[in-house]
C-alpha cells in the first residue's frame, strides 16, 4: 500500500486517530477543510488538545462536546457515533430549501481523488446497487471487485456510478452521478498503475483483485441549499 497522504488539516493514515470520537473528529474537520487551529478557536480551546482528542482515546466532558460539535457545525449524536446505525438523512427539511444544478467541474470536485460510491449493475436477478470503494485517475472512475461478485457485472455495460454526501445537521447535501461504459482491467501495466494509486484496500476485505474502469460520457449533480445553513446566508465564522 502507498504511503497515506498528508496535507496541512493533518493525517488519516494507519493508527490515527486512535479513539472512535478521534476519528469523527478528524474526518468531520477535514470534511469542512479546517486545521486544528482553525477548531481550536472555534471550540475556544487549544490546538493542543484538538490534536489529543484526534489522537488519542479521549472521553470529553459534555460541555466541551457541545461545543466542539458547534465548532464542527455537527451534532453530538454525530461525534459520538450515536447514529451510526441509522440511514443519513432522518431529520426534517431544512428552512427553504433550494435545489440547485452543480456544474462539470463542481461535479469533478466533489468526487475527489477517493471514497466510497455506489455502482448500479443489470443482474440476472435484476438491477442492483452496491458500495465500493473507489478511485479518480484521469477522468475515469475506478473500483476493485471480485470476479464473480455483482459489481463485476458492470464490466463490457453502460453502468451509472453515484457519490453523495448528507449533512444531518442542516438537512442539506449533494449528489454527483457519473454514466458511461465500464470495462475489466486486465493488462499488468493498467492494474500495477491502479494499485499504486489506491487510497486503501476495499473495505470489505476479501480477495478482491479484478478492476473496473467507468470512463463518464456525462457527469451530472445536484445540491440542496438551505437558508442559514454554514457556508450560506453568512460569511466565514471566526
């Protein structure tokens, strides 16, 4: 496996954070692109401590979890993994929802370099949609599968590929959905190039070896404003 990356928001590489509040933690702030500094001030805290509870197995008392879930413009349910057994989106509608068209390269932007879609396949059984973790490497849209497993089944189609992200917090979000043909990787250069380029190994674990390539004819996605939500109807907080 390649070295995790590393930016200036810091590190989720192997073994940080520690703690399951940590994690929540680190990936909630490198979701809103804040260093720790930037959650220190917010939280009226210390970078220090920031970094321990990102790193560390932290228990923090409850007048500090409200406020760094402010901070983080989440809730302590969310932090503390309270609704991780629910499906994303539970909440009521937001106040005055827009729903507005993202363009070709917003659309490119949310996808990033990594994460996890979802790909929807034509089976014998039917259609089917399924999670897989995913790569972006020079316009196309790459996952690992077994050859036998449902996903493979894309290869040789035209094989639509969603991404979305849900913010329960302010019943807001967006979806990104790319279609266009797939096709197996099977030459030894395409794949050790893949490989070289994968953020992790599939989460599902397994024997999953076989690649498969999407190429977009058409990109396409959508987002849900809401009045007063952050990042809206206000400037940057301080």
């Amino acid at each position: 496996m390649p070295e995790q990356p590393q930016s200036r928001h810091g590190s989720l590489g192997p073994g940080h954070p520690k703690g399951d509040i940590g994690r929540r933690v680190a990936t909630r702030r490198q979701q809103l692109g804040l260093s720790r500094e930037d959650v220190a001030l917010r939280a009226g805290s210390a970078p220090g401590y920031i970094e321990y509870i990102e790193e560390k197995t932290a228990t923090p008392g409850m007048g500090f979890l409200l406020r760094l879930a402010d901070a983080l413009e989440t809730t302590v349910t969310e932090l503390t993994g309270g609704g991780a057994e629910l499906p994303p989106g539970v909440g009521m509608a937001g106040d005055r929802p827009e729903l507005v068209e993202l363009g070709h390269d917003q659309c490119w932007a949310l996808l990033g370099t990594h994460g996890v879609g979802r790909v929807a396949v034509t089976t014998r059984e039917g259609p089917a949609i399924l999670p897989v973790n995913y790569l972006v490497s020079e316009g196309r849209i790459a996952f690992r599968t077994s050859p036998g497993a449902v996903p493979a089944e894309a290869a040789g189609t035209e094989t639509a590929f969603e991404v979305d992200h849900i913010d329960d917090a302010f019943s807001q979000g967006w979806s990104v959905l790319a279609v266009g043909g797939a096709r197996a990787v099977t030459d030894e250069e395409g794949v050790s190039k893949l490989e070289r380029q994968a953020y992790s190994a599939p989460w599902a674990g397994g024997d999953r070896d076989l690649w498969i390539v999407l190429t977009p004819d058409r990109v396409t996605g959508r987002r849900i404003l809401v009045r007063g939500a952050p990042g809206q109807d206000q400037g940057p907080r301080r």
